[in-house]
C-alpha cells in the first residue's frame, strides 16, 4: 500500500477513536443539556464537513 493510503486509514482510524471516546463520556454524562450540546455541535461539524467535502 501507498503512504498515501496508509494515512488515510490512520485519519479514519483517529477519527473513530474520538468519536467512540465522545460517546463514551456522553453516555456517563446526566445532563441533557450537555448530550445536547455535543448532538448539535456534532450534526453542525458533520453538514459543514459535508459542504466543503472532506
């Protein structure tokens, strides 16, 4: 495999671990208005992302 493809899984892989991390600490969390923070600022990342095509 290229470098290029190598980094890419890695990129992909990270960005897995963090989310699985967020998910973790959000499912600890009680508050509701924090899961609602993260929902929000996630669903606003993931359509800019979308937009600008990463």
């Amino acid at each position: 495999m290229s470098s290029e493809v190598i980094d890419a899984f890695r990129e992909i892989q990270d960005r897995v671990i963090s989310m699985v991390l967020i998910n973790e600490e959000l499912y600890k969390c009680e508050k509701p208005e924090v899961i609602d923070f993260f929902h929000n600022t996630l669903k606003s990342s993931l359509i800019f992302f979308r937009i600008i095509g990463l």
